[in-house]
C-alpha cells in the first residue's frame, strides 16, 4: 500500500489547477495525481478545430509536460474507491491510502446510450467536437455539404460539459454555408432534449435572434436516441407539451452529435455518488457531504452550475483554501457562488460571452453587454483563454 497527504483522482483542468495551487501555497506537501492518459487536452478549442480555425494538435500536450514540480503522477485508473477506509484500488489492483481526497475524475462521454452512433462516428456525416480525433471530421461534413442537404445537430437531455457546445457547431455551420452562399438551400436543424434554447433570458434572447437569423429549425424536447449511418437516419424521442412521448425519423447528410454524458461508472457505484451518480459536496464548501476530508470540484459534482473550464477556475482557489482549512483544524470560510461562463460562438468572428452564477444571475466581467455577439470576445476565445490555460490556469497562478 502507498499512502499521501493529499490524493488527486484526475489530472485534467481541475485536479492539475488544485494540485499547482496547492504546491505554490506549501510546497512540502505530499501529493499524487491519479490519471492514467498519456495526453493533456485543452477541450474548449475543439469548437473552433471542428469550424477549421484553430490547430487541432495546439490543443494536446503530454501529461507530464503538466504535472506541477513536487507532485507524483501514479499513471494507472481509478477502479474503486474505499473512503471508509481512506483508500483507493486502481485497475493495476493497487491500494493507495490518502489523509485527504480531492476527486477531480471529469465526465463521462456516453456514446453507447445512443444506439448505433459508436458505430458510425467519423464517417457517414456524423460528426462531434467532443473527442480530439473527430473534431476535425466535423470540418470536412461541413464541407460537403451542398445544396437539398440537412445538417442536424443535437442536446442530450443530460448533463454536459459546456452546454453551450451543441449550440456552437450549429451556429458556425450555418455561417460557413451562409459565407457560401448556400444557407437557404441547406437545411440547418438543432435539436435539442431541452425544452429551452438557453436558461438564461438574457443571452437565450440574442439567441433566438441568431437562430432567426441564419434560419435554423429549432427543435425542443428531441432527444437523439438511435442513429443508422449508412442509411443517414436519426431516431428522435420527442416529447410534448402534455408530456406525451412518440419517436420520429429524420433523414441527414451531416449529423453534429453531442453525446448523453454522466459520471464517471467508479464514481457512480462508490459511496461518493448521490442518487444521481455525481458526486455530493456542499455547493459552496466544495466538501462531501459525508466524507469530511474528501472535496471534490469540475464535472462530476452535484453542484448545479454549468459545467465548464471556467467554474473550475473559481471553484480550484475556494477547494484549495478550505483544504487548506481543513487540514489546519480551522473553519472552512471559502465560498464559491456557481459561477460559470459559456463563450457562445454564434458565427465566425462572433460570441456571446455568457457569465451567470447559481441563481442565473448574469455575472459579467467586462463593462458593456457581453450578451451581444461581439468580435472582441472572439480574440478572447481564440487567442487569450488557451494561452491563459497553459501558462496560468495549469500552472496555479490563477
């Protein structure tokens, strides 16, 4: 058995941001990062790979150009977890004891819950910006198409990292037709579980306008649950306004899928998971709720924010100081108050920089009304977020 001061379950934004935090704030504590990836993936950008405008391979790096100085990488997965006993079992069946727990694991992508698309993925129009390897087939579908065609793309009715993500592709879709002279002759669809386009009125507002704008059917309350491929048919559970459930057929030449995601299958059975699956922690402490020296921050919490690189960024400095906190036997004071940011690409050279915390109040950082598609916050995107990932955010200066 091995044992660590503090144990990290994930070495993506959030456990590497907690982890470099922590070192700059004491660097004689003992921590060890569990993660078993070879590569390191600044995810946000694969919108703009899949629209053609940023590099694919500018968004991977190796893990252990990450890892902060002082931290060990244990580079095995996480198979069990045992916090009665403080102790981890990974897949190579060893144990790991740990004084204090920061689970940081990310989400699942569940490819499998729609029948047929793992099947299909990558070729045949079907496409996502949810993988590294297919972001760029997305490009090459939108360069196919051509005039009589249909582009659908989809919103599960789970919960997602970056929701605003399967608006994104949609929206720059139909400008790049729009660019060549097409647009009206393709047909563009979002579909979406959800029974909104946004869940806040003040960006869900210029949305609409968008969605008017370029000409896109939107379609709410249509959950993806089936693809075939080679015949380019995809099945919809489609739900009404008395709740009544019916299925239909759609024909595609370009399909934008965005996957059902949920917790990680070892958080799901652990003692870590509420009812749900995520993993339950006090809102604002970030401390489990029955386990007091396991915190846990990013995607697979229960904590009801967007789920984005951006919570993280607020979330990391509130779970390092309670940490911190914790271990000196002192009151846990720091507060995280849901923040989370969607950049919304609403076309090329166009965002809408949506900020709001837990009540959807809209939380924006700079002095005019980021709800309005601005090229500005396009370079911000672009240029200024994946430079302030690499060399701020991962190295804990931020």
């Amino acid at each position: 058995m091995q044992k660590h001061e503090i144990l990290i379950i994930g070495g993506g934004n959030a456990g590497i941001s907690v982890a470099a935090q922590l070192m700059r704030k004491n660097p004689r504590l003992d921590i060890a990062i569990i993660e078993p990836s070879e590569y390191h993936y600044y995810q946000p950008a694969w919108t703009l790979v899949g629209g053609g405008v940023f590099n694919q391979k500018a968004t991977r790096r190796s893990e252990a150009s990450v890892i902060p100085i002082g931290v060990k990488w244990i580079r095995d997965k996480v198979k069990t977890l045992v916090p009665d006993k403080n102790e981890i079992v990974t897949d190579s069946g060893t144990v790991f004891s740990y004084d204090y727990l920061v689970a940081a694991p990310g989400i699942q992508l569940d490819f499998s819950a729609v029948a047929g698309l793992e099947e299909t993925l990558g070729k045949n129009g079907v496409c996502t910006n949810y993988r590294y390897d297919s972001a760029p087939y997305t490009l090459e579908c939108m360069k196919q198409l051509k005039p009589g065609d249909v582009a659908i793309f989809t919103s599960p009715g789970t919960p997602v990292k970056c929701g605003g993500a399967p608006q994104k592709m949609t929206y720059l879709t139909a400008d790049y037709l729009r660019n060549k002279k097409i647009l009206k002759e393709v047909g563009v669809e979002f579909c979406t579980a959800g029974g909104v386009l946004f869940g806040i009125k003040k960006y869900a507002d210029e949305l609409m306008k968008m969605v008017h704008f370029y000409g896109i059917k939107l379609r709410l309350k249509h959950d993806l649950v089936a693809v075939d491929g080679p015949n380019h048919t995809a099945r919809f559970k489609v739900t009404d306004e008395q709740g009544n459930v019916s299925y239909i057929e759609k024909k595609f030449n370009m399909l934008g899928v965005t996957p059902p995601q949920s917790a990680p299958d070892f958080i799901k059975k652990s003692p870590l998971a509420d009812e749900k699956g995520w993993i339950s922690v006090d809102k604002h402490s970030l401390q489990h709720t029955k386990f007091p020296n396991v915190f846990a921050l990013g995607d697979a919490t229960n904590t009801p924010n967007s789920k984005t690189g951006a919570a993280v960024r607020k979330q990391a400095p509130v779970l390092v100081s309670n940490l911190l906190s914790s271990m000196a036997g002192k009151p846990l004071t720091a507060h995280y108050s849901g923040y989370g940011s969607c950049p919304l690409v609403v076309g090329y050279g166009k965002l809408i920089l949506a900020e709001f915390d837990y009540t959807n109040t809209p939380t924006e950082t700079f002095p005019f009304n980021q709800a309005k598609p601005r090229w500005s916050m396009w370079i911000l995107k672009k240029y200024i977020l994946p430079w302030l990932y690499w060399n701020r955010i991962l190295t804990g200066k931020m």
